[in-house]
C-alpha cells in the first residue's frame, strides 16, 4: 500500500510541486493532501492543477491550541500517514510534534544544525562559511531540530548575496527533498547528499 502524504504549505508551494510530481509510478507515497494556513497562499491552485485534494486551516485570530487541533482532525480525516512541510511558515507546537512522532518531514535552507531560524542565506554570508544549502530533517519540539535525513551543498562565490543564493539553491532543494522523502518511505537509512554541479 502507498502511504498517504499530506503537504503543508504557507505560499507559492514550488517544493510541494516538485513533490507531487515525484510521487507517481512505483513511488511508495501518494499525494493525498496539500494543506494551507495562508487561504492565499498560490500553492493550493497549483495542487488542484495536479490533482492534489486541498484544504485551507487559517491560524489568524484563533488560539494556537485550536488552529492545531483543526489542522490534526483535516490530517486525520484524510487518513495521512507521513508530513511533509514545504514553506510551511508555522512553528508546530511541542504537543502536535508528539502525535506525530517520526512522520513529519521538514526542509529547512541551511547546512542544519547551522543557522536555524530565519534569515539563512544571510547569515551563512556573515560568517564567512565556504559553503551553504539546504537540510531535510525529521521534526521535533526544537525549532529546526531532528535528525538529518539529507543535505545539499553549493560554494559560496564571491559576490554572493542572500537573494542569489536563494536563487542557486532553490533548484537543489527541488532535487533533494523528493529523493529524501522517496528514501524515507522506503525505509533506507543512509543520507541523501546532493552537490552543485
């Protein structure tokens, strides 16, 4: 049986395209979901254009408890078995990480544990690091904690600003998390490691 994935998304949802699209043939994951906070958010269209179900939980003017206990029930009801966030743009409390032990995915643009929190790009300049990218982590209580699931790596170029490593590292982040998430479903244990080039 293919387990069910539920995407989370907050605005143009490139990474949940890129992971719809992966999901197809012999993939152990269907798409079953794509899921926004953001009733705006340009991702939902382009789920319905794949043929994705969706779903809107606004958090805006509710308690956080409430906004998760929602957001748990649509995931529930739609029967999904695996998280995936995606520019999800929400930190997840604590309580909704712990029902969901081990079945929430997270890509996060920095060589995690470096530079959690906001700002990446511009932080990975400030500290003169050689090199910068992206991680795909299992979620836990700790902002942009877990376990490492794969990483990809691009040179810092003179010259480089946050805007065009953004820009160079969105494609790898594109190729990174569906060969994660494939992996994960599957059960294999080593590290995805994708480099530039």
């Amino acid at each position: 049986m293919r387990r069910r994935v539920a995407i989370l998304i907050s605005g143009s949802g490139s990474n949940m395209v890129r992971l719809i699209e992966s999901m197809a043939g012999d993939h152990p994951g269907v798409a079953a979901l794509a899921v926004s906070n953001n009733p705006e958010a340009a991702g939902l269209t382009k789920a319905e254009a794949l043929g994705v179900p969706v779903a809107i939980v606004s958090h805006k003017g509710r308690p956080k408890a409430e906004f998760e206990a929602e957001l748990d029930a649509v995931l529930r009801d739609a029967r999904i078995e695996v998280i995936c966030l995606a520019g999800f743009m929400r930190v997840l409390s604590a309580g909704f990480v712990a029902r969901w032990t081990g079945k929430i995915l997270n890509i996060h643009p920095s060589l995690l544990p470096l530079f959690k929190g906001l700002d990446t790009h511009a932080q990975a300049l400030a500290s003169g690091m050689a090199v910068h990218g992206c991680t795909v982590h299992l979620v836990t209580p700790a902002l942009d904690d877990g376990p490492i699931l794969g990483q990809a790596v691009i040179p810092i170029r003179r010259g480089d600003t946050p805007d065009r490593l953004a820009a160079r590292l969105l494609p790898l982040e594109h190729r990174l998390y569906p060969a994660v998430l494939r992996g994960f479903l599957e059960g294999v244990a080593e590290k995805t490691v994708i480099l530039e080039g």
